[in-house]
C-alpha cells in the first residue's frame, strides 16, 4: 500500500539553526497537509498545500515557517530560525480528491532543539 | 471553545472486552467529516475510520465502528474484542466543509491500555 514518507526520521539541531524536514506524499494526491505535536499533547494543523500554493495556515505558521514543493515528488517544511519551543513531531500528510479521503500521515520527524 | 472534545484521558479495559472511546464536536458547518486515527507508541498516526455528516448509517471497519449520534453531536468509537495491539493513544479529528485541502482539528486523545 502507499505511504507517506518523511526524513529524516530525528533530527538534533542548535537553536537558531535552520532545519529542512522532508516528506513523499502518495504519488497520486494533490493536498498536502504539516502538523506538529509537541511531546505528550494533540496534533496541531501547521499548513495546507494546494496546486503549488498555501491554502491555508494557522497561528503557528509564522514567517520563520515555509513549505516548499520543489519537484514533483518532495515536500517540505523549513524553520529558518529554530527556537527551543520547535521542538516537537511534525507530521506531513497528503490526501486525494473526494470528500470522504483520509489524509494519510507519515510517520513524523522528531525535532529536537537544543 | 474546543472543536473536538475527547474527555477519557485514559482508559484501561480487558483483553477481549468491547470498549468505547468518547468523543464530541461542535461545528455550524453542515458538511463536515470525522476521523479517528490511531497511535501507538512508535509515534506513527494510522487512519481507522472516517464518519460523513450526511452519512446515514454508522460507519464500520473490522472491529471499529462509529456510534455517530448528530444531534448530540457525537461519534464515538467502538473497539470490539480488544487485542494487546489496540493499546495506544486514540484522536479523533474533525475536518469542516467539503472543498479543497481542508485542515483536521484533533482533540486531545484517550490512552487506551488493554489490559491481558
């Protein structure tokens, strides 16, 4: 069955440093979704992507975010700045067309700021 | 005001035993979907089972199925014959509306611990 696929799978970086996390979507969808999840708390919606643009972002999602998708197969999510409260799971998700898809997840990068 | 409300933070419960992990929305939106998904400790999120706000029958897979009750605005779900391997954290999540890359809402997840 196809999966999402994310790298790496932890990623240690020093505060303030830039950091790039990677994620395959399934070949076929079209919308492509970042999460997070700081340690022990709920899943929180970062971005959606849509035909090569953002269609929507929340709170969280400030300048130091951006996403990117580069070919037609990677997606990915750069935090230009790290802060110590980055540290987290991000989770990449994709879905297809149709109203009853489940956005299928990866199986995160563990980001660790130190 | 919470979106998605999920008030067992934990729940330990018998091999074999059916259980019912609880959750309610609250949205104005008429054309909604609800999802459950799982998580073991390994971290990985795995998609159990979605529920139509139109949907005219509860929805079922395997072992899962969804107790969807929308006037009271909840979709619970049901594990029967729980094995070892269903203990993990379980979210439901909410998506709004119908078109284009619409966001999940989580809530905050029930643990569930069966128990040999």
């Amino acid at each position: 069955e196809p999966e999402v696929t994310q790298t790496p799978s932890h990623q240690v970086t020093q505060m303030g440093q830039e950091v790039i996390l990677r994620c395959v979507p399934i070949s076929n969808h079209l919308y492509f979704y970042w999460y997070r999840q700081i340690l022990g708390q709920k899943v929180e919606f970062l971005v959606s992507f849509y035909n090569n643009e953002i269609s929507e972002k929340s709170e969280i999602f400030d300048d130091q975010f951006s996403v990117e998708r580069p070919d037609g197969s990677n997606f990915t999510l750069k935090i230009r700045s790290t802060k110590l409260e980055d540290s987290a799971m991000y989770f990449c998700a994709s879905s297809g067309e149709g109203t009853r898809q489940p956005q299928h997840f990866g199986d995160g990068t563990r980001l660790s700021i130190l | 005001a919470q979106k998605i409300t999920q008030t067992q933070p934990g729940m330990f419960v018998q091999e074999k035993e059916a259980v019912t992990l609880d959750c309610t929305y609250d949205t104005s939106d008429q054309s909604y979907g609800l999802f459950w998904y799982k998580q073991p400790s390994s971290g990985e999120m795995i998609f159990l089972i979605y529920q139509g706000s139109y949907d005219e029958q509860n929805a079922t897979e395997g072992r899962y199925s969804l107790n969807f009750q929308k006037a009271r605005k909840s979709a619970n779900l049901v594990i029967s014959a729980s094995q070892l391997g269903d203990s993990a954290m379980y979210f439901c999540a909410m998506r709004e509306g119908w078109r284009g890359a619409q966001k999940l809402v989580f809530g905050q997840g029930t643990r569930l611990t069966i128990n040999p």
